[in-house]
C-alpha cells in the first residue's frame, strides 16, 4: 500500500459535538491523495466512538486513541510522529476545512523546495499577491516591523515532515506553543505565504484560549519574544532589531491597557512583569510603534516578455475611442 503524499491530523479531545463536521470537510477536499490521522486525547465523551464511525465507513481514516490525556500540544507531537509521508497539515477537530484548502497549500509548497512550510492566514496577506516566499529576516520583519504573521494557530501551516522533525516540533508552553514554534521556525527555515481563507475558525467557550490559565501562558510568553529579539539569531539588522524592540514593549502595553480596561487589573500587571524588560529596556525603548505593513514583502520577481510565434513582441497601436 503506497504512503499518502499528505497526511491531515486531527487531534482532539472532547469534541463529539463537532468532529465529524470536522472529519466531513477533510474527505470533501478536492485534492485526493491524502490520509486522515485522528489522534483522540482520551477524551471522556463520544469523540472517539464518531471518529471511529468515519474510520469503519472511509479507509482514508485511521484512529488513534491515546491511553492517558497528553494535552493539547504534546499531543500534537505525537501526532506528528506518526505521519510517513512527505507533507502534513494539522485539522482541528471543531474546525471546517474548505474544499480547496489542501489543493491551494500544496501545490505552491511543492513548487518552492526552498520553503520548509506554507503558511495561510484567516483573511490574506499583505503586501502583494500569493504565493511569496519568505526568508528568516522577511519573516521577522514582517511580524514585527509590519502587520504581524505569527498570529495563526497550527492548522495555519502545511508542513514539510522533515523540516518539522528537524526544528523540534512544538514546545509544552501552554495555548502560546505555536506562537513560540514561529517565533523559532521563522527564524531558521524559508516561509510560503500562500492564499488565505481556507478553513472555518470555529469560536466556542470550551476552546483552550478560554481557560483560566490561558491569560498567564499568554503573558509568559512575551519575555521569550524578546529575548529572541536580542539574541544573535535574530534575522533581522541592528536597526531594524531596534525598531522591533520599541514595537514590542508599546505592544506590551498596549496590550495591559486593553485588560486593565476590562478590570483585568492582575492580568495587566503580569503582562508587564512577566515581559522580560528591565527598567532600562522600558525607558530606552517604551516608544510609539512604526510599523510598515509592505514590511517583510519580498522585491517583485520581474516575468521577461513573451514573444509570439510572429517575433519579438512590439508595441500595438491604441484605437481611438
């Protein structure tokens, strides 16, 4: 039996209301060779017994039931261990993907050899059409110096499987892992932007953002983006390294106003303390942000004229009117 060129992983736990919906719009994709891993977090309702139900009526979906609950991050580690083939793309398992969503991710992918992933995003990117290749420093200076790019969950990205292996896979850091996974990736291996819009986020109270913990792992993770901002792998130039520093902290503040706005008045104090920033960081770089939003847009590759089977091309006459 020959090995699917994708594999889509599901992982989940507790989503018997809305996994098959999910499943459904994974066997619905237009582009066919493909194989569906569900990786179930031994969850205590329905969640397997559906998937199970989807993997006895279609071969192109297995199951796998973890003895013990690993979380949600952890588990999609070991998700990803068991793909074999050369490419994979995480589902949630209370998400809707389009129709076309593998088809339009892959075949950019397969195209640029030089990108270890593509990567969408819930409405598009900035800065011209897709697909764009980005380097280690467009990445950077796109998230930081631009409108942002490491805001997208895993599902976002369609990856090379060995490219993923090699960077490490996610950290255990809680609902901020895959913020750190770009923040690490990007930095090490070419991007594909490609079309955005593939897949339906579906918003609901049982998500992991929605925990009480979540607004502390949030908060940590800030003293990780800027110590990544000052380290020798940073991609980006000394002024633009700069730059990105005052972008940060006004980000951080920015962001402890909006909880104290909302009485979150210890969630706005961890997000200052747990930033990383020593005094001499907030007074050296507390300043109002310049962000550029065609930052991290690669220069337009020029296409040579085509000439036609009559000769070389040549200027045609305007008609009036």
């Amino acid at each position: 039996m020959s090995v699917p060129l994708v594999t889509v992983l599901m992982t989940a736990y507790n989503r018997e209301a809305w996994i098959g919906d999910a499943i459904r719009s994974v066997l619905a994709q237009t582009f066919t060779d493909f194989e569906l891993v569900v990786v179930d977090d031994a969850s205590t309702d329905g969640t397997a017994a559906v998937a199970r139900a989807w993997a006895a009526a279609d071969p192109r979906v297995r199951v796998v039931a973890n003895e013990r609950n690993l979380g949600q991050f952890p588990n999609r580690n070991r998700a990803a261990a068991l793909v074999q083939g050369p490419y994979f793309k995480y589902h949630d398992s209370d998400d809707v993907m389009y129709p076309h969503c593998l088809e339009t991710m892959l075949r950019p992918l397969m195209a640029a050899p030089a990108a270890g992933f593509a990567l969408t995003s819930a409405r598009g990117w900035s800065g011209g059409p897709c697909p764009m290749l980005l380097t280690p420093r467009l990445c950077y200076e796109r998230e930081f110096l631009g409108n942002g790019m490491f805001f997208g969950g895993p599902t976002c990205a369609l990856f090379r499987t060995d490219v993923f292996r090699e960077l490490g896979g996610f950290p255990d850091r809680g609902v901020g892992s895959d913020h750190l996974f770009w923040l690490h990736a990007c930095a090490r291996t070419n991007v594909l932007l490609v079309p955005g819009d593939l897949f339906w986020y579906r918003v609901h109270q049982d998500q992991e953002m929605s925990k009480p913990a979540a607004a502390r792992e949030y908060a940590a993770l800030s003293a990780d983006v800027w110590q990544a901002l000052r380290t020798d792998g940073c991609p980006l130039a000394a002024p633009e390294r700069e730059q990105a520093r005052r972008n940060w902290a006004f980000n951080v503040v920015r962001t402890a106003g909006r909880h104290l706005r909302r009485g979150r008045v210890r969630v706005a104090c961890m997000q200052v303390v747990l930033s990383g920033l020593s005094v001499s960081d907030w007074l050296r770089y507390l300043r109002l942000p310049r962000r550029d939003p065609l930052a991290g847009t690669p220069p337009p590759v020029e296409v040579p004229p085509v000439a036609s089977a009559a000769g070389p091309e040549t200027e045609q006459p305007v008609s009036p009117g």
